[in-house]
C-alpha cells in the first residue's frame, strides 16, 4: 500500500471518529424518546462557542473547556428538555420536526447576534502539535477528539446495559406507561437522557473546536454527516454511531483522494442508500 | 373630551403626520435594494458587505469636506436631485440563488427600490439580477467576478469590479515576472470550489493560460462548505506543483490553511483569487498559518488623511474590523450607483440607465486602484484593474505587484507558519 494512501485511511479514521463523537447525542435522543434533535448540530456550535469563550477569556485548553462545555450543555439540554421537548413530544412528528429546527434558528442566531457572523479560530497548537510517526502525520487535536469519542461511545454504552440508570432510562423508551407503573419517573428519565446527549454535543464541540473552524453556521456543515451516520449506524444504536462515522470517514478519504473531492459525497449517499435498500435499519439498529 | 374623541383625534393626527413623513420622503429619499448573504454561511462576507455600504450612505448623506473632492462627499446628499437622502433596503439572500431572486423582487414590487446591488455570490447576482431585468430596474454590481454575469446581454446590469478574465491576465503577468526572477512557475495546481464563482473562475484562469500556452497541471475541485479537506491537500502534496491557486470562499478557505499545517504541506507559491483570503476574518482565524501566501486587491488604503485613509477609518469604526478588498469594491460599485442617479437628476429607471452607460470616472475620482470607470455594451467596466499583495506578516497584506504600485518585493517561498 503506498505511504500516501496510508495517511489517508489514518486521515479518513481520525476523521470518522469526530463524526462519531459529533453523532452519538444524537442517536441517544433518538433511541430513548424517538424525537429527531434537529437543532443537533447547533448544540454542538454552542459547544465550540464555549471553547472559545473558554480560551480567549480565561485562557485555557480543552481541559478546562471541554467540562465546561459538557457541563453547560448538559443543562441547555435539561432546560431545552423541560420548555420544550417534553412539550412537543405529544404532539405529531411534524411538531418535533419543527420545535427542534425553530429551536436551531434560534441558538444559531443567538449566537449570531452575540459574537457576530466572524469565522474564529482556536489556535492550531492549542493541543500539542502534531505527531510524525514514520512520515504519517496525526495531529494531537484530532487524536485527542477520537479517543474522546472511542470513551464516550463506550461510556454510554455501559451506562445503557450496565447500569440501573440505564436500564430505568431504557424502560422508559420501551414503555413509558409501564416504566412509571414501576416506579420509574419517565420525565426524570428523560431529562437524564437529554442531559446527557446535551452534554456529549457539548463535549464534542469543544474538542471539535480544536481544529476546525467556529462560526454560527458551523453545525449546518456538520450537521449533514450526523444524520447520515445515525441512520446508517442504526437510530439508537450509540455502538452503531461510532462504527458507521469510522466507515463514513474512510470511504470519504478515499474517495475524495482516488476519484476526487467532488465526488466523495456522491460515493458516500449512494452506498449508503444501497446500505439501507438491503438494511433499513442500518448497521447496529434494532429492525 | 371624552377619551374616545381624544383618542380619534390623536390617531388622526398621527395618520396625518405619517402621510405627510411619508409624501416628504418620497420627496427627498432615494430608495435603493442591496441583496446580501446577511445570515447562512456566507454571513461573514454579508455583514462586512453591509457596513461598506453604510459608510459610503454616510459619506453621500452628510457633508464630508475633510474627503476633499472626492464624488458626492462635500455636501449632504444628492445635489443633482436637490440634496435628496440615499436609503438602502437591505434584504439577505441567505446564501441561497432562489431566496436572493425572491428579494429581489420583493425590494422591486414592495419597496419600490430605483435600483438594486448585490449580491455577493456570483451564483446569487447571477438569479437576483435576472429578476431586476426583467422589470427594468439598474443592478450595479461591485464584488462579483464569474465572467458570465456580462455576457446575458443583459440592458440593466453594470459591472464595476475587474473579472476573472482581467485577474487571469495579471496572474499570467505575476507568474511571468516571478519566473523570471528565477521562481518555478511550470507546473500549476487549481484548488476550487463547485460554485458559480469558484467553477467559472477556474475555466477562465485555466482557458486563458492555455491561450499562453500553458497547461493547468492538476485541477482539484471540491464542494463548497467542505467538512474536511485532507484528502485534496494529499493530492497537493504527492503531485507537488510550483504554484497552487486557490479559488475558496471563506470557510474552506481557513479550513485549507489548517489542514495544509496539519497535513505539513507548503506549496512553494501559494496565490489566492480574493474571496475566502481576503475576508478580515481568513486573517485573524489562519493568517499567521498562511504567511507568504500572494492574493489579488484592487484596494489600497493609500497615504494617511488622503480620502481612501479616511474612508478606511471610517469603515473600520463601523465594523470593527480593517477594510478589506472585497467590502471596499462593493462600497465602490456603489458610489458609482449613486454618482450615476445624482447625475441623472432623476429617480427614473431609464434615466438612471442611461447615466450608468455615459460613466466616465477617473482615477482621482475613485476609491478602488482601477484605471477608471467606464462601461461597455454588455455592462462591464473595462478599466477595471487590479493587483497582487501578499501577507507577508501574517496580519496585514502589502502591494507587491506590479512594480509601479508595490510596497514590498515579493518574498518566496511560502512560508506558511
């Protein structure tokens, strides 16, 4: 295999788990209340807002800004859940549909109208450079991103089948009615569960941050992938987000490298609806 | 009075002081359309484009002495039309062809603009001024390069920024020279974007240097608003041109400047077509990760207290940020507009129109480096011109080329970081 096409799967995975890391609050939402977040990508430039704020008031790195990010995401998130999900999650599809996307107007906005339509930028050394290992080069802020998004896929995984909490969160999703004739408050589940994916959409944002650029618009441009690594990962399926992002992150390296770049979108929707003709439910769903 | 008859008589008076404003505006104001990305992706650009033209409704609608002779400066207003106000309705075009033609014919139908300019995006002026054709209203255009905007055979559109075929040319002349001076210029990569500005820029530059004989080595085209560019900056980097040209709206602009860091990657001639490198923003996001890289300006920010000084004081209070040449060729094509309704005496479609076709300014007369305004048949202004500056600093480009107007020599290679 030539060296170049090396760096380009490297590339193409590093790549694959930000999709990931960016995706799992989403399917989380999904699979604990069947509600499509489509304010998910603003969530996450919330995120990279704070990053920012982060470095440029007090100076510091992801080490401070990513908690604090997770942090104050998770509880949008709760706020979010209880003025408006709780809400419109009786309501029909459409509701939802458009409660969340008025809800990504307006964070995007917001945020628009507080730091203005300016691209920032975090400084590219802010997480260590970058490694040359044998000519491949790894830069740190990505690497850090992606084994952030390898804990927190498989921190969320335990929490859903290891854990009391998860299972109470999961038997609501099941059955709310008979969760709460159990015991189980669903509104307290479900709070739990948007503060969670909340904080996660935090979390990556603050890692993302790192080495991409920040604008209000930033969570359009990402927002896309989300979706498609969800549904090809399988909606609810946290494992299924992190396989499905490396795959998507790979075959658009290589694609953009082999065909080029104008043509890696159209490989990546063609397999995956041809995925989907023969899976519906995508790789790790349940059918 | 009971308080009903109070109540009648005041909203009376205050319908009457609204229609009499109202008839007193139509008087002296001067309506005018400006179609911008003010929201969406290219909001950046939107906002800055904005604030241009805000500053030059300050310098037409107040008396500005200090700017000298400078058109439409010295007194407050338009004299032609008696000292008539300018007012500019902004509309965003959200980055999106069919909103901007949509504005388009709201500013026309609903707010009864005389003349329109915008928007932009060359993909977005390209449907907005179809609409502003079609009911016979003047576009004036300041910062749209695709070639095909003037070549509709189009009556009411004018153009005031050199093109890409006048770009193409002084790239060609710029390579040339820095051959000469011992540079390697032979094998020469385009980086592009998929838009109408980005695709039409790239088959001109890449048509014109044919005609000299010389073949564009590798052609990288990618989607606009790309999530990620490693893939493009590795084919840069195993084909290893001499010069790469890239052609990118802001936000792939900065994400190129990161990766090409990350990735390790510094082409020996980095020149940039406007657009992404020149937003103030590219700068402060990725400038001190792009020292060395050449870009094309028609602005200059000329001597302290001469009227390009002052007007560029003037923008950066508005905005906050320094005058870019993006923002001061939309502020341009937009004194050329108002110049043109001020000579007209006349808020007329027609009147304006003709006055548009009889522009001749002259250097001394403009803010932007062209060699004059005059316009074509199709609308283009052919003494459009411009020129080569590098970031030489990572903070604030220099004149570099031609010599005639260069502050600093040109310094190789690209440095990067």
């Amino acid at each position: 295999m030539s060296f170049v096409l090396v760096q380009v799967i490297v590339g193409g995975l590093l790549l694959g788990a930000v999709y990931a890391l960016f995706s799992s609050g989403l399917t989380l939402v999904w699979g604990m209340m069947n509600v499509v977040n489509f304010a998910h990508g603003d969530f996450v430039m919330v995120g990279m807002y704070v990053a920012y704020v982060v470095y440029t008031l007090l100076g510091g790195g992801p080490l401070v800004g990513a908690p604090l990010a997770t942090l104050l995401l998770a509880t949008l998130g709760i706020v979010v859940y209880f003025g408006l999900i709780r809400d419109i999650m009786k309501g029909p599809m459409l509701a939802q549909i458009l409660g969340t996307f008025g809800l990504a107007l307006l964070l995007r906005y917001s945020v628009f109208w507080w730091f203005g339509a300016n691209f920032l930028s975090l400084p590219e050394n802010l997480v260590g450079g970058t490694f040359d290992i044998g000519g491949i080069r790894i830069q740190a802020s990505r690497l850090l991103a992606g084994v952030v998004a390898l804990l927190v896929t498989l921190g969320l995984h335990l929490l859903l089948t290891r854990t009391t909490l998860g299972s109470r969160m999961l038997a609501v999703a099941e059955d709310s009615t008979a969760a709460q004739l159990m015991g189980i408050r669903p509104d307290t589940m479900q709070a739990i569960a948007w503060a969670i994916a909340a904080g996660a959409t935090g979390l990556a944002g603050a890692l993302i941050a790192t080495f991409f650029y920040v604008v209000p618009t930033v969570g359009e441009t990402l927002g896309i992938v989300a979706f498609v690594t969800v549904s090809l990962g399988g909606f609810g399926s946290v494992p299924g987000a992190l396989v499905a992002g490396l795959l998507i992150g790979v075959i658009e390296s290589l694609s953009g490298y082999l065909i080029g770049a104008v043509y890696k979108d159209m490989v990546v929707y063609a397999l995956f609806l041809g995925f989907l003709w023969f899976r519906p439910q995508g790789l790790m769903g349940k059918s | 009075m009971s308080m009903s008859k109070l109540v009648g008589l005041l909203s009376a008076a205050a319908i009457m002081m609204a229609l009499g404003t109202s008839a007193f505006a139509q008087q002296k104001t001067v309506k005018i359309g400006a179609v911008f990305p003010l929201t969406g992706q290219a909001a950046s650009a939107g906002v800055h484009a904005k604030a241009a033209i805000e500053v030059a409704l300050d310098i037409i609608n107040n008396a500005h002495p200090e700017l000298g002779n400078f058109p439409l400066a010295k007194n407050a207003g338009l004299a032609g039309l008696g000292g008539a106000k300018l007012e500019v309705v902004f509309a965003d075009n959200q980055g999106s062809p069919a909103t901007g033609q949509n504005q388009a014919l709201r500013l026309i139908t609903e707010e009864k603009v005389v003349a329109l300019t915008g928007a932009y995006q060359s993909g977005i002026t390209l449907t907005t001024s179809a609409i502003s054709e079609k009911y016979g209203i003047p576009f004036v255009n300041g910062e749209s390069v695709a070639a095909n905007l003037t070549e509709r055979g189009f009556k009411w559109f004018f153009r005031t920024t050199p093109i890409a075929t006048d770009f193409a040319k002084v790239y060609y002349d710029f390579l040339t020279e820095m051959k000469a001076s011992g540079a390697k210029t032979d094998h020469i990569a385009l980086v592009h974007d998929t838009t109408e500005y980005g695709a039409s820029v790239a088959a001109t530059i890449t048509s014109a240097f044919k005609e000299k004989g010389i073949a564009i080595a590798q052609d990288v085209a990618y989607t606009t608003n790309a999530t990620d560019v490693q893939s493009q900056v590795l084919q840069l980097k195993e084909k290893k041109p001499d010069v790469v040209i890239m052609i990118s709206y802001t936000s792939d602009a900065i994400l190129f400047a990161k990766t090409m860091q990350s990735l390790d990657y510094k082409p020996p001639m980095l020149l940039a077509d406007d657009a992404g490198y020149s937003d103030p923003s590219f700068l402060k996001a990725v400038g001190k990760i792009s020292i060395g890289a050449f870009n094309r300006s028609s602005w200059s920010v000329g001597a302290p207290g001469s009227a390009t000084a002052i007007i560029a004081k003037l923008y950066k209070d508005k905005s906050g940020d320094e005058m870019d040449d993006t923002a001061a060729r939309e502020m341009q094509g937009f004194f050329v507009l108002a110049d043109a309704i001020d000579r007209a005496g006349s808020t007329e479609s027609a009147k304006i129109q003709a006055a548009l076709k009889a522009t001749d300014m002259k250097p001394e007369q403009l803010m932007m480096g062209y060699k004059g305004i005059k316009f074509d048949d199709k609308g283009q202004n052919i003494l459009a011109s411009g020129l080569i500056i590098q970031l030489q600093d990572g903070e604030n480009y220099v004149a570099v080329f031609p010599k005639a107007n260069a502050e600093k020599a040109p310094v190789m290679p690209y440095k990067g970081w």
